[in-house]
C-alpha cells in the first residue's frame, strides 16, 4: 500500500506524465540508484518515515498550490469589450478582485496596442487587431506558489474596416473618377488679396461597398473680365440610373450659362445692385434661373439621345454667383433639392440661409431639376448683399446630413461654427482652410477631399462640399 501511494504522491510532487508511469524500481534508476526488489524493500523500510515526512511536506505544498491555482482560474474577471482604433482605458487592481494572497502578477498575450501600466493600475491604449483575444494573467502567491488565468479581451472592428471600397468599373456608361477636387487660386488685384475657391467631392461608402459610381458632382469658376465667382455642387438622385451624368450637365451647364449671362448682363445688375436694388431680383432670377432652366434642357436632351427619360437624369442643385464690390459683398443663389448653402461669418457670429431645403414626408424624398413645375416656384431664387464674410459654403446632404442632422440646424449658428471647426482641424482631418496652415495652396483641394471622408454613422451617402473664403 505505501509503495502504490508512494508513486502516486511522487507522481503528483513531480507533475510530469513520466513520473505518472513511474515504478518504484524506475523511480529509484532515475536516481541513480540501481538496487533489486529485496535491496528497494529494505530501503523503503530503512526509510519510510523520513520518506512519508518528505511526501506530506511536499503534498502540502502541491495542496497549497493546487488550492491557490483553483482560487485564481475560480474568479470572474472580465475585461470590457475594446473597439479597434478607439482609447481604451479600464482600471485593473488585483485586490478588488478577492485574491488579498497576491503578491505579483503580470499579464502576458495583450492585444497588439494594448499594455498594462503598473503605476496607475490601468490596462490601456489603442487597439490596432480586432479580434477574440485570449490573454493571459499569470499570479504569484506571498507563499511563491504560481498560477494563470485565461481571460478574453474582445476587439471589435473599427466599422470603417468593414466597408470595402471596390472602384467603379471604367467600362461602365457615363463614368466619372470616384472622387474630384479642384482649388481656384484668385490673385489678387493692386495688391490685394481676394478671396479663392475650393471643392471637393467624394464618392459614399455605400456606393464603394458596392462598387457603383459617384452620383454628386461639382463646378467652380472665376471670371476675370466680370470678377463674378460661380460655384455649384448637385446630388444625383440615388434612384436615378444615370444621375452621375444629370449632376455633371446641370454643374457645367449652370457655370457656362451663368458666364455668358453674366457677361452680357453684369454691367446691368451691378447698376441695379448699387442703385436700383428693387429690380435686382428680376435681374439676378434672369441669370441663375435661366442657368438652371438651360441645365435642366440639356438633361432632357441628353436623355432623348439615349431614349431615356429625364428622370433617368434627376438631380438636385445649388448654384451661386458671388461678387465684391466697395460697399460689400453680391451673394445670390438658385437652390433646387436638399443639401444647403449658408453666407457665413465666423467673427461676426452671422449667418444667412439662401433658401430651404426641399424636404419631404419620408427620409431621402427631395425635389429635382428634372422636375418642371420647380421653375414656377421663382423663391428659390435668393440673394443678400454683406459686408464681408467668412466663407460661403455649398454642400449637398451628404454633408449636411451628418454635420446638422435636421433642416431646421442649417439656421444654427453653433452648427455651422461647429462645421467650421472641423474644417479647420477639430478631427484628425484638417484643410488649414482660414489660415493657411498647409504647405502650399495646392494642397487644399486634396485635404478639403480628405475631409470628406470624416466617420459618421449612419450616414455613407456621396459627399460634395464647394466654398468661397
């Protein structure tokens, strides 16, 4: 009987599945000890005191430990869920959790970014894997016994990981690059400086998940024998087959015929504007709604070509023609859709709405250019003289969806402050728009591009966003 307990104390002391199949005569070769079965017999009767002595000392200590091992993995830890790419911060103090015995632990396997400070007692950082990630937390009792724990810190996916961004196919009718964006330099005229132009449209995540193509689109264009700045942005309806192309002609068919107007009738409105401001409104309507009216025939042209219809074509649009003159500022606008275009004043905490937008009962129901009975509505033509401002600013509800939520926050000024901000870097992403941050001015356009791609969930429609400053 002391022999069968003997290897089993020995085979539990040691912990090994060699020991596990030990006899008592291998136990003895292992040590050197090469005796038969009478020499083994005495030996243990010799010895069978100070040898039961030994295993209890050594089977209370393997107690012990087992008993520390099973009060360790026993505990309930569990470590908050991580988002990959976010700060992580969780407190960890090893004696809240009921193990007053411990007298150093470590954790070992952490998430790549992820770390455990001792001096504050925090497990933190930045998770760059997503993932289950199993970690381990390995304890030393005040005795020196040891044990682990297995533990789960989970990761989950930073959401723009999960869209894909498949380019839309050149071959493909009407196709147009997936994102656009052009800076407008103005020099400045007897030495002073004058105010430039910048644009920038980008392609929606739900269109790159699936592969299909930008439907915004944009124009810009300074005259330099009138002096009068044009900027137009549109919105190809997403139930539009071919709005990608609607959004393109209703941009440079609003510039051109907003050029040639402006050329024959500049002298006559900016006559009006200094001194017969009451007919300005007929003037400015014959020009932007003309440029608008031009925009829309040409879409239904376009879609006779192609046996289609002009809804095939439909598109919202915003186009507004800017001038300095001594006195101030000549803003005036034609707004079709939704999105929004705002005159906006950083230092005089001003704003002026051109207009509203075309909302309806339902999320996403707007009004088109493609639809005839809006140029009976002669209110979406707007205009307002100012003395100076910081920026007017264009953009299509791809835009103004995440940064104002409602219609009714285009008229807050602590929207457009806050849009302002963020321009100018209050997230990771900045244009340097206001101060000249960037290197050079060519790089604006590129950053304003770079902007647009800003995280807001729930909201992965085409972005366009187009401002004088």
């Amino acid at each position: 009987m002391f022999i069968e307990q003997k290897d089993k104390l020995f085979a539990r002391v040691y912990r090994t599945k060699e020991q596990v199949k030990m006899s008592t005569k291998d136990f003895f070769q292992k040590l050197n000890i090469h005796a038969d079965e009478r020499e083994i017999s005495i030996f243990l009767k010799k010895y069978e005191t100070p040898i039961r002595e030994f295993i209890n000392e050594k089977w209370d200590m393997f107690k012990q430990e087992e008993l520390f091992a099973i009060q360790v993995k026993g505990k309930q830890i569990q470590l908050p869920v991580a988002k990959k790419d976010k700060d992580y911060t969780e407190p960890f103090n090893i004696d809240s959790i009921g193990l007053p015995d411990i007298a150093d632990f470590s954790f070992e396997n952490m998430p790549e970014g992820i770390s455990f400070s001792a001096e504050n007692n925090m497990i933190e950082g930045i998770p760059t894997v997503a993932g289950d990630h199993k970690v381990i937390l390995r304890c030393v009792s005040k005795q020196g016994h040891k044990a682990e724990k297995e533990l789960f810190l989970i990761v989950v996916p930073n959401p723009k990981d999960l869209w894909e961004n498949i380019l839309t196919p050149t071959g493909i009718k009407y196709y147009k690059k997936d994102c656009d964006c052009q800076f407008l330099k103005v020099e400045a005229k007897n030495g002073v400086s004058r105010k430039d132009m910048v644009a920038a449209s980008q392609r929606g995540r739900s269109h790159a998940h699936e592969g299909n193509p930008r439907d915004d689109d944009f124009a810009l264009n300074f005259d330099k024998d009138t002096e009068w700045y044009t900027l137009v942005v549109a919105d190809g309806a997403g139930s539009a087959k071919y709005s990608r192309k609607g959004s393109q002609i209703a941009c440079q068919t609003a510039v051109e015929v907003c050029r040639t107007q402006l050329t024959d009738l500049s002298a006559k409105l900016e006559e009006q504007i200094k001194n017969e401001r009451k007919d300005v409104y007929r003037t400015l309507h014959t020009i932007v709604g003309k440029a608008a009216f031009e925009a829309y025939k040409e879409i239904c042209i376009e879609a006779h070509k192609e046996q289609c219809k002009p809804k095939d074509y439909a598109t919202t649009l915003i186009l507004c023609i800017c001038k300095k003159f001594d006195f101030g500022w000549f803003v005036g606008a034609f707004w079709v859709g939704d999105g929004g275009i705002g005159i906006y004043n950083r230092e005089e905490q001003n704003l002026i709405v051109l207009g509203e937008p075309d909302g309806g009962e339902f999320a996403g129901q707007t009004r088109f250019l493609t639809m005839p009975e809006i140029f009976s509505d002669r209110a979406r033509t707007r205009f307002e003289i100012v003395d100076d401002f910081t920026a007017v600013i264009l953009m299509t509800d791809g835009v103004t969806d995440p940064k104002f939520e409602t219609d009714a926050n285009l008229n807050s000024i602590e929207k457009w402050n806050a849009l302002w901000d963020d321009l100018n870097g209050a997230n990771e992403q900045s244009t340097g728009l206001p101060d000249g941050t960037v290197a050079t001015a060519s790089a604006i356009d590129r950053q304003l591009l770079k902007w647009l791609d800003f995280w807001s969930k729930g909201n992965h429609d085409d972005r366009t966003i187009a401002i004088l400053f």
